[in-house]
C-alpha cells in the first residue's frame, strides 16, 4: 500500500541535500529517517537515495517520487492555510434567527454588549417562525435560533440542543377606556372569564398560540366571537387601540399601542416559553457561547423587571 509519507521523505532529502535535514525537518532522529528510507526502497524494489560523504542525493526513481512528494507538501501547506483562515472567519461568525418579539426585545441588548466585547464580530439576524428554529441550526444555515413555544417541544433532534431562556407570560390588551380597565386598577389581574362577553383579536387559527387561547377559553366556558385574525400581536394591539375588540398578548411582544392598556391574567395563568437552540456538537464558533450567556443575562434582567413592576 502507498504511503505518501515516503513521497514526502524523498522531497525533504532533496530539498535539505541530507537524511539529517530532512530529520530535523520532520521531527525524527536521523536514524529513523535511515529506517524509513530503507523501508521505502524495499517497498518500490529500487534504490532511491544515493549517501555519501557530502549528504544524500535522489536516484532517478528517487527524484521521480520526489516530485509528488512536493505535490503533497504543497497540499498539505494549502490545506493548513485553508483551515487556518475557514477557523479564523469562523471565530468572528455568528448566524442568529429570532422571531420579531426576540428580535426586538432579547436580541438588542445581547448583540450591543457582543459588539463592545468583540467589536470584529461578523453577526447576522435573520427574522425565523419558530416552527423552523430546529432546522435550520441541525442543517448548519443558522448558529443560534430564538424560537418560542406554546406547550411542550418536540423532542430535540440529536443534532441540537435547546437552552430555556424565559417564560413569557400572556396578558389582556384592552382599549384604555374600556370598563374592565377602569374596574381593574393596573395591578389587580383579569379571569378570563370575565371577557366572555368580548370581541377578540386573535391569533390565526393554525398557530400554538391560538390553540393555547381556543384551550384556555373552552375550559373558561365559552366561545370567543372572533371579529378579527392575524399572524402579528403588534397589528393585534393596533387594532385593539380602534376599539375594536380585546387580545390576548405575550408580555414580550407589547409595544404599548395608542389607546390600549394591559392586565395581567390571574387564571389562567397563560404564558410561551422562549428557548435559544444550538448545535448539539461542539462548535467552531466560539462566538455562541459567549452570546447565549448574553442572551440568558437578558433574559433574566427582563423577568426581573416584570417582577418588580
């Protein structure tokens, strides 16, 4: 069988003229180098390398394998140039998806304190459905998702590892003048059930989060007239602000509406889970880690203040 690193020996004796330097070249004692030669030369069947007093020249099978010794070398010297250069883009990348209230909410502040703490960071944000989160990090497109869930996740796929982040608890948005707002001062909570009487602004029907509101209304005991659906909490709380009905909204997604006000939901108590997922193998991109820690810091200085509040 073909060793090429007999090709590459042959290179090194006629490069360095000597079995010494091609030993120091390679690391090995001049001796080895002998074994070595003296291998290769019972493998092809001919003489390869000519000693004399002076050092060491190549036969003419010798010089003939040595020109592929040096293809090899030259190989090897690009493919440590190459993953050298891949390893050092891959130190500066980060891919990140989130979904619209992350990318509003969570991301900013993570990817601030990321830019001051390595300013050469190579960072992209893509808006991602959280649906698609684990995909798209187990096929590589994606360094780190913030996806959102609604009840239990699937089991992960062994690719990837899934990193809780936050729960994110759901509230009432009401017009500002509406007479639950003024009965509830901001800090008593609403039952659901008094809102059985409302017209809604839902979520489309499909998503986790409606079937999270059909759920909890159906154990509250009753259907909600539904006057009004959409895929976005931010176009839910715009149209709440006309009056047109009541929604039910992440505390994460509120961007406080003109003409709207919020109660906090005393039972049920409703709420998302947010998760960041990485690749479960360890990753050449050091920059996630160093931002999932952001990201939990984030995370947490947000539930506090929705504690303290």
């Amino acid at each position: 069988m073909l060793d090429p690193g007999q090709l590459r020996l042959l290179a090194l004796i006629e490069r360095h003229g000597s079995l010494t330097g091609a030993a120091h070249a390679l690391g090995l004692s001049p001796a080895a180098v002998t074994q070595q030669v003296t291998r290769a030369e019972r493998h092809w069947g001919v003489p390869l390398v000519l000693r004399g007093p002076r050092g060491a020249t190549l036969t003419a099978a010798g010089a003939l394998l040595a020109r592929h010794g040096r293809v090899i070398d030259q190989q090897l010297d690009q493919a440590t140039a190459g993953l050298a250069a891949l390893l050092g883009h891959l130190s500066l990348r980060l891919r990140v998806g989130a979904f619209q209230a992350a990318a509003l909410h969570l991301l900013p502040p993570a990817l601030t304190a990321l830019r001051h703490q390595h300013p050469d960071a190579d960072v992209s944000v893509e808006d991602l459905l959280s649906e698609r989160g684990m995909e798209e990090i187990a096929a590589g497109r994606l360094d780190l998702a913030v996806i959102a869930s609604w009840a239990a996740l699937p089991d992960p796929r062994p690719e990837v590892t899934v990193h809780p982040l936050l729960i994110d608890p759901m509230v009432v948005v009401l017009p500002d003048d509406h007479p639950l707002a003024a009965r509830h001062p901001r800090d008593t909570p609403l039952h659901l059930e008094e809102l059985r009487g409302e017209s809604w602004v839902t979520i489309l029907a499909g998503h986790a989060a409606r079937e999270q509101f059909d759920g909890a209304t159906a154990d509250a005991g009753f259907t909600p007239k539904i006057r009004f659906q959409t895929a976005s909490y931010a176009v839910a709380q715009a149209l709440v602000g006309t009056g047109i009905g009541v929604a039910l909204v992440s505390r994460l997604a509120l961007i406080h509406a003109p003409g709207t006000t919020h109660r906090e939901l005393a039972h049920p108590q409703l709420h998302r889970r947010l998760h960041a997922v990485t690749a479960t193998e360890t990753s050449l991109t050091p920059l996630v880690d160093i931002f999932l820690t952001l990201l939990r810091d984030v995370a947490e200085d947000i539930a506090t203040t929705w504690t303290a509040l």
